[in-house]
C-alpha cells in the first residue's frame, strides 16, 4: 500500500508540474471562465482543486500571461473570462519547446529500459 500512495503523490507532483502549461494550452484555443478551464482539465484527467487553480490563474495574470474580461452569463451572475496575451503565447511557444525536448528524452529512455528487458 505505500507503494500506492507513493506513485499517486508522484502522478500528483507531475500533473501540478504541466498545470500552468495545460491552462495555456486551454486559453490559446479560446477564452474561457475558470470553471469551464477546470472541467477541461478533469475531463483529460488533470484533477485540480480550485483551491490550486484560482490562485493559478492571478499569477499568471500578474506576470502578464493572461488577462480577462467580465461578460453576462444566461445563468446567474457575470462570469470573469480569461484570455491569454502575447506575453502568454510566447510563454506557451517557450514550454511547448521544452514539452518537446523532455518527451523526446523520456521517450529515448523508455526505449532503452525496453531493450534491457
């Protein structure tokens, strides 16, 4: 069992790891409010607390990352949408590259463990 619990605060560690990437990922397709971005998340299976998205989205709205605008909803108030900037987009072109570097390095070594198996 504490193998289990291990490899779950792994997977955990990992999927914080690519939450700001995701999220830039999310808003370069379009602007979104953030419980809409959450439920994009857990539907690949990205599971986050809005305890950890929300104060996500201020940081990278502070470092210039994204913005946002406030638009009427049909159903209750209005809804705070965020949007990703040019600063945002060169960010995400910057991990996109690293995202494309570290999978070709884990690929590589995975390649290798299955030769010596």
């Amino acid at each position: 069992m504490e193998n289990a619990g291990i490899i779950e605060n792994n997977r955990t560690q990992m999927r914080r790891g690519v939450l700001e990437y995701s999220i830039l990922l999310i808003l370069a397709a379009g602007d979104e409010y953030a419980s809409s971005i959450i439920q994009k998340l857990k539907d690949v299976n990205i599971i986050v607390a809005e305890g950890t998205t929300y104060p996500l989205l201020i940081r990278l709205k502070k470092l210039g990352l994204l913005s946002y605008r406030w638009e009427e909803s049909p159903q209750g108030p209005p809804r705070k949408y965020y949007m990703i900037t040019q600063m945002g987009r060169e960010q995400l072109a910057g991990l996109d590259a690293a995202w494309e570097e570290l999978s070709q390095a884990i690929s590589t070594i995975r390649k290798g463990k299955e030769e010596t198996i």
